[in-house]
C-alpha cells in the first residue's frame, strides 16, 4: 500500500477488492478515532485486519468533538482520578511521540469568582492535574500552573469584564484537528499493511452456527453489495452499536446481551478571534457543565452543550436554542457581548455514552467498556477521544482472546502516525522550505502543522502545477494543493469530505464553504473520474447541506431541527450516475 499509507482512488479499488476474496483476523466496524486506532493497533500486531466506514473517515464524533486533548479538569471533581490520570499520560505520548505535528501544547485560564475558598480548592485541583500528568511519563515540556491577580489575567485577556472575576489561575492542555487525526490513524493503519475503505456501511452481521463470521457490506457509491469474512468482528461504531449488532429487522438476536449506548448533543460556535481579545483560552464554569472558549488559528470555538439526544445520529443538529445558550454564557464575561451575526460557524456532535442510571448525561461517565456479547464479536463504546489508544488496545486484546492463534501485545504506544518522523527537523528548516518553494513562510507553517513530513506531498503537487498554491477560493487559509492532495492521498471521495473535515473551510468561513465548492469540485473531478453532471451534482447537494444547516439552526426544538435536516439530507450516491467514462477501477 506504499509507506505513507496513502489513500488514493487506486488504493481504494484494491481495497475493497481484498475484502471480497481475503478471510481478515479481524474486520473492525466504524472508521471514528476508535475504529482507527483499533485498526493500527490490530496491523502492528501482525494482524489481517480490515477497517469499512459508512460514510467518511471521522464523520461522525471524531470530527465534532472540542478538538482537545486533555485530562479532563471537571472529572477531577468527579473524584475519577484514574481516567484522567490516563488521559493526561496520552496526551504527553501524543505531543511527544506519536502526533506531535498534530497534537500542540494550548494555554487556558480558569477565571476566580470569589477572593478566599476559591483559589487555594481550584489552585490545588489543577496541581493535582499537573502532578498526574507526570506520573508514569516524562515531561513534554508543558508550563506548569500559575496563579494570576486580577491585573494580570486582565493583561492576558483584556476583552473580560473586569468586575466579573477576581484573578484566575493559568494552566496547559493541548489541541488537535480531530478529523486530520483520525484520518493519519487510518494512513498509518494502512502503513502497517491494513484494507481500509469508507462510504461502505454494514448491512448486518453474518453469522453461521452461532457465531460472527464477517458482515455484508454496501459500497454507498455503487449500491454493491458483498461478504466480509472475518474470524473476529469489532464493533467500533459509537453511538451506532446498536445499529451494527441488531438484524436486518433492526432488533438483537434474542439471547444475545446488548451494550447499551446513549447519545449526547454537543454543540460548538466558531467566531472570528478579532471578535475579542485574549492570549489564552478560557474554561468557564456553568450551571450544569463547563464552557471551553478555545484558539483555534484564526478563529475561537465556543462550547459545548450536553443534552440527550434520540434522533437522526447521522445529522445532529443544532438549534436557535443551543446557539443562544452558548452565547448567553460566554457573554456573561465579555465586555462586549457577542452576537448570532458574529457566528461564522455551528457544528453538533454526538458523544457516544455507556448507558447508566443517570438521567442526565453531562453525569455519565467517559470510561469506555469493551463487551464479548456473542462468539466472534467484540463491542466497544464509551470512553474520550484523549483515550482513543488505551481503548483500541483494550478492544484489540478482547479480540485476541477470540483467535485460535497467539496474538503480540500491543506496541502503539511507540508507533508514530504519518506525518511525524522528522517533523521538528523540518520545522527547523522551514525558511529553506518557503525558499525553495516559493510558498510565504506562514503557508509552510501552516503545511507543517497539518501535514508534517508528508508536506513533501503537497510541494511536489505545486512544483507541478504552480497554480495550486494559490488560495481555495473563500479562504485565507487553505491552499488548491491540499484539495487535490485529499484525493490522491487522504481517502477524500466527495466534496463535503473535503469541505468539512479535510480542511475546515465549512465551519471556518462566513459562506461556509459555497465559495470554494466549485473549485473544489473541479479540481476533484478528473481525479476521481466524475462526469460533468456529477461535478454539478456534488455542488449542488453541498450546497443543499449548507442551507438545510442554516434552516435548522433557526430551530427552537430538536425536533425542529432535525426535521429540517432530514429533508435535505446527503444524497444516495448509488443512484446517481458517477462516472463520465467507465472510471470504476480508477
């Protein structure tokens, strides 16, 4: 598969080519940031290992989360200890090790509200946090805690109301682009020799004298439909277990125990950064959870809420509500209040929660659960995107017990991602870079910290054709390379693959990414084949999601929304024609 993992449209037709004619150890069901990790961690122990998603590579939570990486201050609280203990030790293995073009150390302050109690409790639960993050790892170099006066944090963060807080205390956690992260997982997966393929959704389980034996699959974009075999299969799909382990009448085989998941809405705002003034990122405590104000390059994200949610999960959507509500609480801090018009982005996600008995599901536990519910068939769900390697190989060992052979213990935790090795030597070396390719330091830059040492894929592809280093149409931010290196090496199969997860220009520009659709359409079509009539198809269709989003968010109730949603969801690729020629193995 060629030692950058790529993810081309060849290597897709091979794919999928192999899952037809090859029995796999192990098929892992959902292509989140689980599922890929469960894949890696699968193929780095010798593993035949296949991995299908239904729709696109982190399509789902793994592209809608707070894009950070962390402990988890408030689980502290919750006297959970041991995850965020773990967490943090993933996170200084992630910044130090496996990700560190990816993953970035991100200051926040912690505003005081009260002169006495306050500060000494919060000032030694963040010392707590800092202590456990060295616990069993080695320092990364992230600044310990400090506490700040009131003149000080306003130095910092000059745009908060200066009667709203006494001081604040300044600690680090660290961020990354989710959907960048679980794509380079998938990259690597296939490094380390796994058959990866998304827009291919199981149908259902098969299972022969009492046991799992592989799925039937759909190809979404050809309607085909054929049999994975499989000595084990994983369940990976997150707020869809129920959907992977029901029959085809949607129900669980009777006597087979079933691990319950229930989904939680969360929904984040993008602002301008010009909107308000701070160095840092803030966490706000509210009446029910946390409220993250986070730097996101240009941009702040604002959120998240926590509310049950029992409707489409393929399209959660965000309400005038949930909009409101995050604005009321940033703007109980800010000098001047924000308002809907400085909103340039929405985006909801559902965090897939073991059930419990709590009725509410900001109190539900993150820890994950890993279940053998039936002969050959692991499930795993719960659990935080900070943790994603500790549960794949939890999953993976589950499905080792399953084999008739023995399987190595897992060696993730020294297994870089694409993009890695030799990223600081490269970043050493980025005025040469910009020298040599003509590109402005600050678009090197910002290569580097998405690409890594794959950058060589993307000045190639410019010193080919100049003209893509030029802007995506819309946006500041993103290069015409980076479109077409999405299809040529990253899996990108549509427009919205492009638009909302291999670059962020859906939630990271005013018209949401209408401007850069038909460049990027075109630029997509001789690459993937794409006759006339589907190029325009493609636009249209994203464009319908920008405005079905659009409408829902005017919505007051869930309900509302999703109805909304719902009637302009995204097309059936099976029933339109592709193809201007026969480009099928392409």
């Amino acid at each position: 598969m060629g030692d950058s993992g790529e993810l081309s449209p060849s290597v897709h037709s091979r794919a999928l080519e192999t899952l037809r004619s090859t029995e796999l150890d192990v098929l892992v069901i959902g292509g989140g940031v689980v599922g890929a990790g469960a894949a890696l961690d699968a193929a780095t122990r010798g593993l035949t290992v296949g991995i299908v998603e239904a729709r696109d590579w982190a399509a789902g939570t793994s592209s809608r989360s707070s894009k950070l990486i962390h402990g988890g201050l408030r689980y502290l609280e919750m006297l959970d200890f041991g995850l965020v203990r773990e967490a943090l030790q993933e996170r200084g293995l992630l910044m130090e090790r496996l990700a560190p073009h990816l993953v970035r150390p991100v200051p926040f302050l912690y505003p005081l509200t009260t002169k006495y109690f306050e500060r000494p409790y919060v000032g030694a639960g963040i010392g707590l946090y800092d202590a456990l993050s060295f616990v069993g790892s080695r320092n990364v170099g992230l600044p310990v805690h400090k506490h700040l006066s009131r003149r000080a944090m306003l130095r910092g963060a000059p745009s908060l109301k200066p009667d709203a807080f006494v001081g604040a205390i300044r600690y680090y956690d660290a961020q990354v682009d989710d959907a960048r992260f679980v794509m380079s997982l998938v990259r690597t997966a296939v490094k380390f020799g796994a058959t990866a393929v998304n827009r291919t959704s199981v149908t259902e389980l098969v299972r022969e004298n009492g046991r799992v034996v592989g799925a039937r699959v759909r190809v979404e974009e050809t309607g085909e439909e054929f049999v994975i075999r499989a000595k084990t299969v994983l369940s990976a799909a997150g707020v869809w277990t129920h959907d992977v382990q029901a029959d085809a009448s949607g129900k669980i085989p009777d006597g087979v125990p079933e691990l319950k998941v229930r989904a939680s809405k969360g929904v984040h705002l993008v602002v301008p950064r010009d909107r308000f003034h701070a160095t840092t990122g803030l966490i706000l405590k509210t009446a029910i959870s946390v409220l993250f104000v986070i730097p996101w390059g240009r941009h702040w994200i604002i959120g998240t809420t926590d509310t049950p949610w029992s409707l489409d999960k393929a399209h959660p959507a965000a309400t005038s509500r949930d909009i409101d509500y995050l604005l009321n609480e940033i703007n109980k801090v800010l000098i001047t209040p924000l308002t809907r018009d400085d909103v340039e982005g929405v985006y909801a996600g559902l965090r897939p929660l073991v059930e419990g008995n709590q009725e509410s599901t900001a109190k539900l536990s993150r820890e994950h659960v890993v279940t053998h519910p039936e002969p050959g068939l692991a499930v795993i769900a719960g659990g935080k995107y900070t943790t994603y390697r500790v549960m794949a190989k939890d999953a993976i060992d589950a499905v080792a017990n399953m084999l008739p052979f023995t399987v190595p213990d897992s060696v993730t935790n020294d297994i870089s991602l694409v993009g890695a090795e030799g990223h600081q030597a490269l970043w050493n070396q980025r005025e040469r870079l910009a020298d040599r390719s003509g590109i402005s330091d600050t678009k090197i830059e910002h290569l580097l910290h998405r690409y890594g040492s794959m950058i060589h894929g993307l000045l190639d592809l410019i010193a080919q054709d100049p003209a893509l280093a030029e802007d995506l149409d819309g946006s500041e931010d993103y290069l015409a390379a980076e479109a077409v290196y999405a299809v040529t090496h990253e899996g990108a199969r549509h427009l919205t693959d492009v638009l909302t997860r291999r670059t962020r220009i859906s939630i990271e520009s005013w018209d949401r990414g209408l401007g850069a659709a038909p460049q990027v359409a075109r630029l997509m079509q001789p690459l993937l084949g794409w006759s006339d009539e589907f190029t325009q198809q493609e636009i249209d269709s994203y464009t319908a999601r920008v405005e079905a989003e659009r409408e829902s968010q005017e919505q007051l109730t869930d309900e509302g929304a999703d109805a909304v949603r719902l009637s302009k969801h995204e097309r059936d690729w099976s029933s339109t024609p592709r193809f201007a020629t026969s480009h099928a193995s392409k």
